[in-house]
C-alpha cells in the first residue's frame, strides 16, 4: 500500500525561487501518484521561516490553486535548522514519509525514487549524497571536505556530502521529537536516531533563481554550531594544549638553569615577550571555547521553544 509522502521545505525570502520549484515538485508528485508510488493526499509543506518579502503570501496562493500544496508559517525568523524542524514535526501528524529538502532546487528531486526504493527495503532514513562537488570552487570543496574530516575526528557521527535532504519515516521522526536541544545542527543529530538507513546518491545543481542563503559567514558559525553541539572534544583539547605548555614551561625551566650554571646570564627580551604573547594567546583561545559551551548551557537551562508556528494552513482545512 503506498504511502502518504509530505516533502518538507523551509523557505527564507525565496519570492523569487517558490514558483519555479512548486512547478517542479508538482509534476514529480504528479508522476511518482500516477505510478502508485506515493498516496494520492502527499504534499508538499513549504515552511516560511519569517520571510521579509513575498514568500508567504505565494505559499498562501500556492495552497488556494491545488490541494498539493500546504504550508507552515513561524511566528518569525528561527533559523534554517529551526524552521526545518517545525515543518517534521507538523508533517509527521499527516504523513507516513516525510522527505526534507531546500527550496533552491539545487537538491535533484529524482533522487526521491531513490529513496522510495530504499524505503521499501525497510529503510527508515535515506540520506542524499552528493556524488561530486566539481560544480563548487576549490575553496568551498576543499573547506567542505576539511570540515566533514573535523567532525569526524571529533567523534560525530555525520554522512559525508549530506546536507539536510533526506527522508525519514514517521516513527523516525518522531524520535528526533525526544531529542530536546535548543542548538540544532541535524546532520549529527538524525544518525542518533538510529533504525535501519541507506543513501542515495546524486549530482547537485546549481540554483537558477535568487540567491544564497548562506554566506560565508554563516557557513562558519553553522560549521562551529556542528562541532560545539556534537563533540566535547574542544574542551579536552583544551587540557592536553595546557599540559603541552606546562611540559614546554619546565623543558625551558631545566634550560635556563643549565646556561645559568655555564655562566651564561646574557637574555634576551624577544624570547619574553615571545612567552607572553604566546600563553596570552592561548589563554584567550581556552576562555572563547569554554565561553561558547557555557553560552550552550545558559541557552539549554532556559529551555526556550526552538520555534513557534503562527498559521498552519493544514489546520484550515
């Protein structure tokens, strides 16, 4: 018996991108209904994270022309990660599947057979997998891949050349519910999930309409949102590095001992101030990463709602 599918997309100012993309996934639900592969109630739910230009008001259009299309909108802006937990977790009370994915179309929306046919092997969770980043610039291949190896060392369990574009099963889904943190970084947290899970493979695009939603810098601070939220690493880093330095510190103790025995009392000023700045620097770095994982806590003690939904046009119906 086929399933019923909702394809989850958070949208952030994407006015110009919704209509090319709900015409697309109109024709692939389309098709994958005709062939039996998915129920003939399966949407798609767009979820608009407090966009500042039109995107709302064509999803609101987009739902009064088909019945294909839903919609999810926050109280304001939460986020990528925030908004694309709200649109799971409303759709897991519709769905039986639910396939997650970003509005730019750079996502190849053929993989869904993929992962429909995964699914029927018993899958609960099929991860997209870019096969190549030849389309990217040297810098973000080589930044993308330096990072995945980060986290890897840092013990996170993550898919390489996964982003967020994936499917999971409503029972999936809703044991991501039980996971409580207010800083979300998915990629991390849907392997803990655990039951059985595959991957797809395909060839990224490139966007053809508006622009990117993730700039430099919030691709760092997303970066450093995956390695403080998953690893504690940093901080014993921290504790070797200062082991190091007190190794160093006596190494150099027994040093100026020996060439004061040999009588040799002439010192220099460079290697002093060398020694300053360099503990200086040090001490500063231990404080910032100590300081982001206490900014973690105080944010998980206050135990804020990761997002609020305003209007949810499933409710309306």
């Amino acid at each position: 018996m086929a399933e019923i599918m909702y394809i989850v997309i958070p949208c952030y100012n994407e006015e110009e991108m919704l209509p090319i993309t709900a015409k697309e996934l109109m024709k692939k639900m389309d098709a994958l209904k005709a062939q039996g592969r998915i129920d003939g109630k399966s949407k798609v739910m767009f979820v608009d994270d407090g966009s500042k230009d039109k995107t709302w008001q064509i999803i609101r259009q987009l739902h009064s022309l088909s019945d294909m299309f839903t919609g999810v909108k926050l109280s304001r802006n939460k986020g990528h990660q925030n908004a694309l937990l709200a649109g799971l977790m409303t759709a897991k009370d519709y769905a039986d599947i639910i396939v997650s994915m970003d509005a730019d179309l750079q996502d190849d929306i053929n993989a869904v057979d993929g992962f429909l046919d995964k699914r029927a092997e018993g899958c609960d969770i099929v991860y997209g997998v870019r096969s190549s980043r030849e389309k990217d610039t040297a810098f973000k291949r080589n930044t993308a891949q330096a990072y995945y190896k980060i986290l890897e060392k840092m013990g996170v369990e993550i898919t390489y050349n996964h982003a967020d574009y994936r499917l999971m099963s409503k029972r999936a889904v809703e044991a991501l519910g039980e996971f409580e943190e207010v800083n979300l970084f998915l990629r991390g947290i849907v392997p803990m999930v655990g039951f059985k899970s595959d991957i797809v493979t395909y060839v990224r695009n490139e966007r053809v309409a508006g622009e990117s939603k993730y700039p430099l810098k919030k691709m760092i601070a997303f970066a450093v949102e995956g390695i403080t939220s998953l690893s504690v690493k940093p901080i014993r880093f921290i504790t070797f590095l200062g082991i190091l330095v007190f190794l160093i510190s006596l190494i150099m103790l027994i040093y100026f001992l020996v060439t004061w025995a040999a009588g040799d009392t002439v010192r220099g000023w460079a290697s002093t101030i060398t020694s300053v700045w360099a503990i200086g620097g040090l001490q500063l770095l231990a404080i910032g990463i100590i300081g982001e994982y206490i900014g973690k806590i105080y944010l998980e003690t206050k135990a804020r709602p990761k997002y609020i939904i305003e209007t949810n046009l499933e409710e309306n119906q």
